[in-house]
C-alpha cells in the first residue's frame, strides 16, 4: 500500500482555492491566462483528488491532516489574541 500520493493530493487540494482566487483576483491577463488556463488547471486538480478518494487510507489521512489543522488553527488564535 503507498499512501506518498496522499500529500501530494492534499496540496491540489489547496490549489483549487488558489486557482479561484486568481480569477477571482486578476481582471487583466485576459481571457485565455485569467480564466481557461486556471479552469484547466482545476480540472488537473480534480483528477488527482478524485484519484486520491480511490486510495485506501484517504479517510486516516484526511483525519489526521484535519487534526493538525484544527490544532494549528487553535494555536494562531492564541497567539493572535495574545499579540492584541
């Protein structure tokens, strides 16, 4: 069982929200850079995270990855606050 593709499927994850903020973000490169080309590399994304949802152990890995973030998102807060 090789779970290595997992990580790497977490970050197309975050990409997706990248390539949405380009559009979203950036009026001027035109119609070709500014919308196909990152709708394009969404649609790449997508095939690698529907090819990670086959895997095994994408359930253990999205639970673990889900803690981390929790935890990390707990502690910013704090130093957040702390900072204030």
């Amino acid at each position: 069982m090789d779970t290595s593709e997992l990580p790497i499927a977490f970050l197309y994850f975050v990409y997706l929200f990248l390539y949405f903020w380009y559009v979203k973000k950036f009026k001027e490169p035109g119609i070709f850079n500014g919308y196909i080309l990152p709708l394009m590399a969404a649609a790449g994304s997508i095939f690698i995270i529907y090819a990670a949802l086959k895997k095994e152990m994408i359930i253990e890995f999205s639970v673990v990855i889900a803690i981390i973030m929790i935890i990390g998102n707990l502690l910013n807060k704090k130093r957040i606050v702390k900072n204030l």
